[in-house]
C-alpha cells in the first residue's frame, strides 16, 4: 500500500463514515443525503428556485463522475458540473437557507 492509498482510504474511511454512521442514526439531518438533497432542490418542486437546472447539474456530475471511473474518461466534464454543484451549493445558502432562518 503507498502512501495514495491509505490517503483515499483514510480519507473515505474517517471522514466520512465517522461522520455519516452517527448522522444517520441519531440526527438524519446531518447526513450528506440530507445535504444533496437540499443543495440540489431535491423533492421540490422543479419550476421553483432553478429546480430543474439544479437536478441537472447533480445528474451530470453524477454520471460524469461514473464515466470517468468506469471508462476513463477525461475529469473535465467532472469539473464543470462541479462548478456548477458549487453553485448551486451558493444558491442554497444565499436564497433558501438564509430565507427559512429569516422566516421568508
């Protein structure tokens, strides 16, 4: 094992498990699920708040994010859907997030 290995797996390992396994039991909230799906308007409806465009975004880096492992293809697509993941994070937190703490 070099050291890239136990990198990723550390990384997967104790990152996130640690922090997933105790989410999902105690305060599903927390969980990167829980997370995704508020990011990316996830169970709204699709004409509110850029609905449709963000589903599309999380699709596209999802699949892109496939296709690179399983093809090896380039990383480029992953990286612009992962500006627009960004986004769309931003966009959560500066119009929806901020909202139902201010009672809009």
């Amino acid at each position: 094992m070099d050291f890239g290995d136990v990198y990723w797996l550390t990384f997967v390992g104790l990152l996130f498990l640690i922090m997933e396994i105790p989410s999902a039991i105690w305060r599903p909230r927390w969980t990167l699920s829980h997370h995704i799906w508020a990011w990316f308007a996830i169970g709204k409806p699709p004409g509110m708040n850029w609905g449709w465009f963000r589903w599309l975004i999380l699709a596209g880096l999802t699949l892109s994010t496939t296709a690179h492992f399983l093809f090896l293809t380039s990383a480029i697509p992953i990286i612009v859907f992962g500006v627009g993941a960004a986004w769309s994070i931003y966009y959560y937190y500066r119009y929806e997030h901020g909202a139902e703490k201010l009672g809009r």
